[in-house]
RNA sequence: GCCGGUGUAGCUCAGUGGUAGAGCAGCGCACUCGUAAUGCGCAGGCCGGGAGUUCGAAUCUCCCCGCCGGCUCCA
C-alpha cells in the first residue's frame, strides 16, 4: 500500500498516518528550533520579554511569554517576518554545557526569571543552553545546526496559558506554531486544518439542521433540532437494544434529588460542580451523576450473591455546571445524557464483568466507524487524595489490567491519573482524521458502596461489599454525537442518515407520481422527503448533496412511464430504471447491518 | 473562572461619527425544466444588552452577556 515510501529516504509517516520527509525526531528537532527562532525574535521585536517554556508538540510548537505588551494578531505577521530575517542570517545554533549554579547566574543577569526557577527544579548540577547569535536559552536540544534550516512553518493562534499550568500562577501570552520539513507538507497540513473546520460538528449542525445551542437558552445546553432528535433515536434506540442482549437491566432515575443524598455520595463535601436549589425550605441538588440513584434500586431490597452481577443501565441525563470558559460545542455541555451504567459484582466476578464490558465497548465503537483505538490504564494518586484500601486498590487495578490482557489490548499507563475513588480504564478513538476522542470508561468505585453502605448476602450467610463498576460506552450522546458528525464528516451512512433520500421530480409534470413514489418510500420505513419546489432538478440535486443526503431519486415523465426511479448516491452515480420496491429493499439491507 | 479575540437579517459577510447593505435562504410571480444554483419581484435588522461621550453612535468609552482560540478541568 505504501509502496512509493521507497523513493522517500528518511521517509516516514507522522502519527496520523501522513507521509512525510523526516522522521519523527528530525521533526521534532526541527520544531523545537522553529520554536527557538519564534522567541528571539519576539525578544527581538519587544525587547523586555521573559521566556518561559517553548516545547514541541503534535504537528508544532508553542512559546510562552510573559511582557507588557499584548500580541495582536498583527503581531503574529511582524513575528512571521522577523523570524525570516532571523532564519536568513543563518546564524549557527550552538550547544553549551554549564554547571547548574553557572546558568543560574547568566539567566539571572538575562532577567529571565522563570528559566532561573527552571534550572533550580532541573535534576543534575549541569545544564545545557542553546546559543544562536545574541538568543540563550536554557534547553536539553537538540538542535538545527543552522538558523536557515528553520524554513516551512506558520504562526497559528494566539493563546494565554497559566506559567506551570496552574491558575494560580501568572497568565503568560502563548504563540503556537507549526513547522515541517518541505513547503508542501507545510502546505498539505495547512489545507487539513482547512478540512477539519470544513467538518467541524458546530458548523455542520447548523448547516444540516440537527441541533443548536441559542443563547436563550443558556450556555452549554442543546436543543435537537428534528433531524438530530432522529440520529439520536437511532443511536439510543441501538445501545437499548445491544444493552437487553447483554443482560443489562433498564432503571430509571429522577433529575433532582435531595442534597441529604449528595451529602451521602460525597459530592456535596467534594465541591462537584452541581446546581443546588431550594423546595419548600428542603435543599436539592441536580443530578451530576446516575450512580446514586441505582445503588438505591439496588438497595431496595437485600440482594443475594446469586442474582449478581447485576447490571443498571440507563440513558441517563446529568447536569454539571461546568466553567464557563470550557464549553464547546457538543464536546464540552452542562447537560448530557450518559449511556450510563453499573455493575455490581462479586469481587470473583470483577474481571469477567469487565472483560464483557471492553467486548460490549469495543462491539459499539465498531459498529459507528471507529476501528483504532487508544487505551490508557490510570492508576492510583496520591494515597492520601484517595479512599479505600492498598488492597482493594490493588485488586481493582490488576482485575482491569487482566480483562485488558484478555482482550490482547496495548495499553498505556496514565499513573496517578485515577479518580479519588478508583482505577479507570479510558478508551479514545481515532476518527477517519487521525484525532483523538473520548470513548468507553471503566471506573472501578472503591467509594460509594462504602458510603451508601451497600452489601450482598454470601454463600456463608454474611454481608458482604459488592464491587461497584461505573461504566460508560459512548460516553455521552452530546459528545459522541460531536465525534460522530466529524468523524463522519456530515456524511452519515444509510442506517444514520436523517434523510436517506429526496426524491425529486423534474417538473410538475411528474409531480403526481412523485408524490406516490415519497409516500411508497415512507410507507416502507424509508426517511424520505419530497422536493416539490418550483426548481430546476439541478437545484434540488444540488440541495440534497449540499444537505449530504445518501439518495436523490430523479423522477421525471421516463420514470413515471416505466414506474421506475433514477437513484443518484451522494458520490454522484446514476443509476436509472430502478424499480422502487428494489431501493426499498436496499435500505433496508443496509438498516439491517447498519452500514 | 483566567488571557486574548469577536458579536450587523435565518446563514456567510460588507459597512471607522451623518437616514443600515449584499449574496444565499424565505415569500410571490413567470418559466415546466433530466442530475451541484432559471429569471424577475417582495419582504426581512432595538447593528448582543445596558450606561456614557456627542448636535448626531453599528462606528468612540465603560460595564454586562454570548461566541471563538487557548489555559485549567472533564462524559
């Protein structure tokens, strides 16, 4: 397949899949020089600027600065410029090595600060600084050898970012970038930025009329619009499905409950962004979360450990009054629907449990277009910022690894990562661009069958803890539904599409039998509609493509005489002569194995 | 929440102190048409909200709100 890579040297393919000219560290070292090339010459355009960290990252760089004056954007093509001029004098980058309290000293009379803090948290008694023309920095490198190597690369956006990251600390000016090793796969890279906002969920859900977020109505809060309430029926209407063949039971909860029960599941103490209000002088809380109100079904009457595992499930509906800077789109809301479920276990069941549950995620993730994966193990934090024991951690950590192990999956560890409650398995799928998204989660919860004291009674007659696993597939149907649309570009496939077909009458000619040929189609379950406009057919073949309807059905005095349909697909084939009962049933093959 | 940007018709966007504009979408009329835009016409705006400066504000200033790009956080 990838044959031609043999005329490519140092060919290699970035981690998108992307042919390209160096392999990843040469990138990276070349990143980081652009990076280098950025803050001298913002030092050199502003003079009193102190520099705080410029990595590399994913397809470029950033710096951080701080300095009295504010970048504008105009800034951004004076920066673009200087660093030319920079690249042009083909200063040579050089490396130095020097003690530790030697750097301390020269970024001290430099008036750079936070490369001073750096260097007293940096291991070791030596440290390197990279040299170009009047530029040090303090930098482990590599390097370009030369200035002019920093050719291909473009200045993207401007940000702020807290020095360390913690809001604590000072609001530093960011400048990301991107740099490559030949103008055309600077150029290529550019254009997929372009592709990505051309799929970008937000846009496509205006423009295919399937949800919006008005103002009205608050931020971060959807409404589906009726093509989107029909992706999301589908979607819903499958996971209840698949979750009745795996033995999951349907509950379901109310949206507020009395904060006496947060007090009990701990979020109130814990700050969770909730909303409270008052009824008839009794504090309640919305709910965040499903999970208190299945351990009640659970404990509403005493469970033996022959009926477990016994599993909840329920699209559930939380609320989370999430900062408002974070909001975006369908990815990040304050109300969503979880494919929420829990499992409560014997600790023996534990592994199985979870074994399924990885099956069951992976079996759905297929089924909408997603086949790469990335999965991360996290692990216990700080003992002391946790609850429950070494030992139940340890035995909820090794029971994810084994049913991780079972399934043959690579994973990686995110150590420290877990919540306070338990060790978590996340998967993120790779959509048809290469990027990442949030998926399943697996929480095993070493927290609240303690605090709603919640138990099963054994073989040996004794109360025993049930083991709680929290569980979502899709993750929410907001932001799956994001994923989805961009993944799939707007182009749904049949089973999904809002509107599998238009059918379109040349003229008014053939309006009658148009209007037989729609009601056939939505007698047969087909979602169809008729466009009876006054228009040319190039009109309303264009509407539908633009609408990126799987179908146009072209029905004009040809196709009234034979009582046929021309059916044309959205890559723009003709098929004429079709007889409507054989479309109906091509529909509905592909329905049947949801392609 | 924080830093920066931004907000004009349903959508995309012009309009830098002097009576609010275009294209598309919508509605009407004509045309009756064969696979990505037929023509003509008509409607449509508290220029995000509030306060101020000014004879006069979409335009300048301040406050608030939303959105966008990030930071932090997360399904």
């Amino acid at each position: 397949m990838y044959s031609y890579l043999c005329s490519f040297h140092t060919a290699d393919l970035d981690r998108k899949g992307f042919l390209v000219s160096m392999d990843a560290s040469e990138l990276d070292i070349l990143r980081h020089s652009t990076a280098h090339v950025m803050a001298q010459a913002v030092t050199e355009l502003f003079g009193d600027v102190k520099l705080a960290i410029g990595p590399t990252i994913e397809d470029g760089f950033y710096y951080d600065f701080e300095l009295d004056h504010t970048f504008t954007p105009e800034d951004i093509e004076k920066i673009e410029a200087k660093m030319k001029e920079i690249a042009k004098r083909n200063l040579p980058i050089v490396r130095e090595e020097m003690s530790s309290e030697q750097a301390e000293i020269l970024f001290e009379e430099l008036h750079q600060p936070y490369k001073v803090e750096l260097i007293r948290d940096l291991p070791g008694d030596t440290v390197t600084v990279f040299k170009q023309g009047d530029f040090i920095d303090l930098c482990r490198g590599p390097h370009c050898s030369y200035t002019k190597k920093v050719k291909h690369y473009k200045l993207l956006s401007l940000a702020g970012a807290y020095w360390r990251g913690d809001e604590k600390n000072a609001m530093l000016q960011r400048i990301y970038g991107t740099a490559w090793g030949t103008a055309d796969e600077l150029a290529a890279y550019l254009t997929r930025l372009e592709e990505i906002a051309q799929r970008d969920h937000r846009k496509l859900g205006r423009e295919l009329d399937l949800f919006s977020l008005p103002e009205e109505l608050g931020p971060g809060l959807v409404v589906w619009h009726p093509k989107g309430a029909i992706l999301r029926g589908l979607i819903e209407d499958f996971l209840k499905e698949e979750h009745k063949k795996r033995g999951y039971d349907f509950v379901v909860g109310p949206h507020i409950m009395k904060t006496s029960l947060w007090k009990t599941s701990g979020h109130y103490q814990t700050g969770y962004p909730m909303y409270f209000f008052d009824i008839e002088g009794q504090e309640y809380g919305i709910k965040p979360m499903n999970c208190p109100a299945h351990i009640l079904v659970y404990k509403s009457q005493p469970r033996s450990y022959r009926a477990l595992p016994i599993r909840y499930f329920e699209l559930g509906t939380v609320y989370r009054h999430e900062r408002s800077g974070v909001l975006h789109g369908l990815l990040r809301v304050r109300g969503f629907t979880q494919d929420d479920a829990h499992i409560f276990c014997t600790r023996a069941q534990m592994e199985e449990e979870i074994i399924g549950v990885l099956d069951f995620a992976f079996h759905c993730l297929r089924t909408f277009g997603f086949d790469e994966y990335e999965v991360m193990l996290s692990t216990r934090p700080e003992a002391d910022k946790t609850v429950g024991t070494d030992e139940n951690w340890e035995l909820a950590t090794n029971a994810l690894i084994a049913a991780m192990e079972h399934h043959g999956i690579k994973y990686t560890v995110d150590p420290g990562e877990g919540t306070f409650y338990g060790p978590k398995i996340d998967v993120k799928l790779k959509d048809a661009l290469g990027r990442l998204w949030q998926g399943p989660t697996i929480q095993v919860d070493l927290n609240l069958p303690e605090r709603f004291d919640t138990v099963y009674y054994g073989d040996d007659n004794a109360q025993h803890r049930p083991v709680m696993i929290h569980r979502v597939v899709l993750g929410s149907m907001e932001r799956f539904i994001g994923a989805l649309i961009e993944n799939y570009g707007g182009q749904f496939p049949l089973w999904l599409a809002p509107v599998q077909a238009v059918v379109a009458p040349v003229s008014e000619k053939a309006a009658d039998y148009a209007a037989d040929v729609y009601k056939e189609l939505r007698g047969a379950g087909v979602r169809v509609e008729l466009n009876d406009k006054n228009e040319t057919i190039s009109s309303k073949v264009r509407d539908a493509q633009m609408q990126k309807v799987p179908f146009t059905l072209v029905v004009g005095e040809n196709e009234a005489a034979d009582g046929t349909i021309a059916v044309r697909d959205r890559s723009g084939q003709d098929r004429r002569g079709v007889k409507a009962a054989d479309f109906i049933e091509e529909v509905a093959a592909a329905v049947r194995d949801r392609s």
